[in-house]
C-alpha cells in the first residue's frame, strides 16, 4: 500500500527523504523554494551515501511552492522539514489545508517543534522525529547521506504509547532505506540528542576536529562529560 506523504519545507533532509520514499513507490508532494524545484525538474532528485543509491524523476514527484488553502484530504501524512524558527509560519500554512485530517510530523532539530504542533493540530494528529544523521549536498539535486548515529525515533506528541500512525510511518520510511523505529516517548530522543550537540558541537567547532577525535581524547571526554551533568 503506497502513501502519499506531503514534505513541507524539503531542504537537505526533505528532499532526501521524498526521493527515497518516491523511490520506494509511495507518492510524494515536496513543498520547497521554487529555485530548488527547477533544479530538480532538469536533473531529477538523487540520494546516495551509507544507505545506498536512489533516484526519483521529476515526473515521479510532485513540485510546489504554495499549499495555503489548497485541498489536503488526498495526504495521508504530512512531514514538515523546515528549521525551528520557521515552525510557526509552517504550522500556519499547514492549517489552511482544506479537509486535512492526516498525521503532521515534526522531523526538525530543536526541541518546542512538537508543542506547537499540538496547539493548532491537536495531540491526537501531532508527532515528532529525532534524526541524527548527517546529509550533504554533492550537487544539483544531489544528496549524500554521510553519516548516521541511530535510526530516526518517530513518536506521538503526547508519550506513553505508540499510536498506529507512528507505527505506519516509521515503517514506510524505514521500507524505504532510511531506518526508522516507532517509540513511545520521542520527547526523551529528542532530549538525548539536545544533550548530545550540547556536548559535541561547540568543542567540535572550537578544535576543529570531528566527534571521533574528541572521544579518543581523556582531557575532551572530561569536558563533555561536565556539560551533560
């Protein structure tokens, strides 16, 4: 059973996610800044990296830049891609989809995504998703997924249990190549990872150096261990 999922705000990791899905059969509307969309009428949408190699026609997608007061029943789960300071005007946007009941999931860095999700949605149609996996573009309309830390969680915005939808979509992203489990609290994921970048990242920067070389350092290991207590 194929799903229609819509990708609102398909940067790297939108786009990267809409042409493994597209790949996989499923069909895709990717909602992204029309500079980004004549690249991928003339080239297509590629994707390769440690989880192999995809590929999805412009024909096999479809293109946009403008959803406000369009018809949304034929969705059946939208994922919304943007960075966290454009979450509010996303979720705007969002909500003029006229008879759109589907699942809306946060798949975005930061924590408070979720929370405003479940304000103009509901608890019931709000999740989010923890990923740690690192993309880059190699080209026009080219995506390579470099690295990856652990499948993405997908939870409810609301813990303590797995509703089906969380379960259905992590399993059509997962079919799709990118791995990806069901959770019951994505909130505490999403935590680790906070914590995570709180400890990497400004080391990383300020030393100039990968993660790898700041674990394998007693002195680095001191430091990151102080900023999670």
């Amino acid at each position: 059973m194929t799903t229609h999922f819509l990708i609102y705000g398909a940067g790297t990791v939108g786009q990267a996610l809409g042409c493994m899905l597209a790949s996989d059969g499923n069909q895709v509307t990717l909602v992204l800044r029309e500079r980004f969309a004549e690249v991928i009428k003339t080239h297509g949408l590629s994707v390769s990296g440690i989880f192999g190699d995809y590929h999805a026609e412009a024909d096999e997608l479809h293109l946009t830049s403008l959803i406000t007061g369009t018809e949304g029943s034929h969705y059946d789960a939208i994922l919304l891609t943007t960075k966290s300071y454009d979450t509010t005007d996303a979720a705007n946007d969002l909500s003029t989809l006229q008879n759109c009941s589907c699942p809306v999931v946060s798949i975005q860095n930061a924590c408070g995504n979720i929370e405003q999700l479940i304000e103009l949605f509901g608890a019931e149609r709000s999740f989010g998703a923890r990923v740690i996996t690192g993309f880059e573009i190699t080209g026009p309309a080219r995506i390579r997924i470099t690295v990856s830390a652990d499948a993405i969680h997908l939870g409810a915005g609301i813990s303590g249990t797995i509703p089906e939808p969380a379960v259905s979509i992590a399993a059509a992203i997962d079919q799709a190549g990118m791995p990806c489990i069901a959770v019951e609290d994505v909130h505490q994921s999403l935590f680790a990872k906070l914590l995570y970048n709180c400890a990497l990242n400004p080391l990383g920067a300020v030393l100039g150096v990968n993660y790898g070389a700041l674990a394998g350092v007693p002195e680095t290991r001191i430091v990151m261990n102080g900023i999670i207590d």
